[in-house]
C-alpha cells in the first residue's frame, strides 16, 4: 500500500512558467515532508522540507505548500529552469522514525 | 571533496550468487542507509545503521545483509535468498540518526541477475 502517491508520473513544462509537482499522503502521522530532486545516473539531492506545524516553506525560487485537511503536499518552482529537468520525489516521516518515498515525478523543462 | 562513493556503478550477476554492493562516505556522519529503487516506486528501505557495529532491518530487509565495522562504510550483500534482486541500489547517509535530517546519496548501483 502506497502511503506517499504521486500520481503524475511527468510533467512539462516551458521555461519560465512555473511548475507544480504534487504529492498526497495517506497516514495523518506523518509530520515531516521532504522533497529530493534526482538526475539521471546520480543519487537524490535535498531540495526542500517542511514540518506539519507549517503550511508553507519557500526558499528561492522553491516553495512548499502543505495543506494537511487534505493531506496534500505541492512543490512550486518559479520560474522553471531546464536546468530544473530531473525527477523529483516528496518523501514524508512520521516522529522521525522511518521516511517513506513517494514514486517521483518526472519534470522537463522546454525552452 | 566530501561524498558518498558506491561502486561499482553496474553489476552483473548469475542467479544463485551473493554479490557485495559498496558503500564508502567521508562526510564523517553517524548513520548509513541502503535504498532499493525499482521502476514505477519509490525508493525503499532495506537496512540502516545509526552507529558503527549495530544495523536495523528496514521494510525489505529479506536476502540482504551488512555489516557496519567502521564508520565510513556499509556494504550491502545480496545473497541468493533475495528472489528479485535486480534493481538500483542508492546508499545515503545522515549526520545524526534521525530520518528527517538530510539525507546525502550515492550515485547508485544498478544490479542486473543474468
């Protein structure tokens, strides 16, 4: 059973508009929420985090939204870069005891 | 520079072999992990160490094993018991213990059972 979904696969997107990648929870536990870029052939970088007790992170051109009623989760990136091209992955924690990852979502950015 | 090394970066092995996956860090941090990532999933949790000489099964820890003797490495193995092992294997590690610290990764490993 999935307990962090991303139900978009991939997503496109043009160069400067922005780009919204979403994630939904199951488990009303979790209270920490990551999200992790990756490009092709290297490992996951943090990108982003937020805690339960916030509803917004921003930091540059990233900012994260939570919307805990609908266990709801989206990363905003304004504006979107190709540089930006990549998988991203939320991942969500609850007490810091085990972090489950969602499937990723694939962005591209097009000139 | 500091990083997390896996290596090697392709491997290939005949069904019925054990086969060790590395894991080297000089970030000096405590706690090491090992991720499974298979096609359409996320990222799963198959052991973890949070200091040296003592690991933790995580959710898919069945037909693997580590081992923790020092601090900068946590080698996986993964034996023959392990009915589907052909994946991409990432390695990261965590200053502290805790999950919600930032995790670094590994490039990955990408294991292939001819």
């Amino acid at each position: 059973d999935q307990q962090v979904k991303q139900n978009s696969p991939s997503l496109s997107v043009q160069e400067g508009r922005i780009s919204i990648l979403n994630c939904d929870y199951t488990n009303s536990m979790f209270d920490y929420f990551l999200w992790y870029k990756k490009y092709p052939a290297e490992g996951p970088t943090f990108l982003i985090s937020i805690s339960s007790i916030k509803d917004k992170n921003e930091d540059g051109r990233f900012t994260v939204f939570l919307n805990k009623s609908a266990k709801h989760l989206s990363l905003h990136i304004v504006p979107s870069q190709p540089g930006d091209s990549a998988v991203y992955f939320c991942a969500a924690s609850p007490n810091t005891d085990k972090l489950i990852f969602g499937t990723g979502t694939r962005l591209q950015v097009f000139p | 520079d500091g990083g997390i090394t896996q290596s090697p970066k392709y491997l290939f092995r005949k069904e019925g072999q054990n086969v060790t996956l590395s894991c080297e860090q000089n970030l000096n941090h405590d706690a090491m992990y090992w991720y499974r990532q298979d096609p359409g999933q996320g990222l799963r949790l198959i052991y973890y160490s949070q200091i040296v000489n003592d690991f933790q099964k995580g959710d898919i820890a069945e037909g693997y094993s580590v081992s923790r003797e020092k601090k900068e490495s946590f080698p996986l193995t993964v034996t023959s018991a392990q009915k589907n092992p052909t994946a991409f294997y990432l390695c990261a590690s965590t200053k502290g213990g805790r999950y919600t610290d930032t995790q670094y990764f590994g490039p990955g490993t990408r294991l292939t059972v001819l």
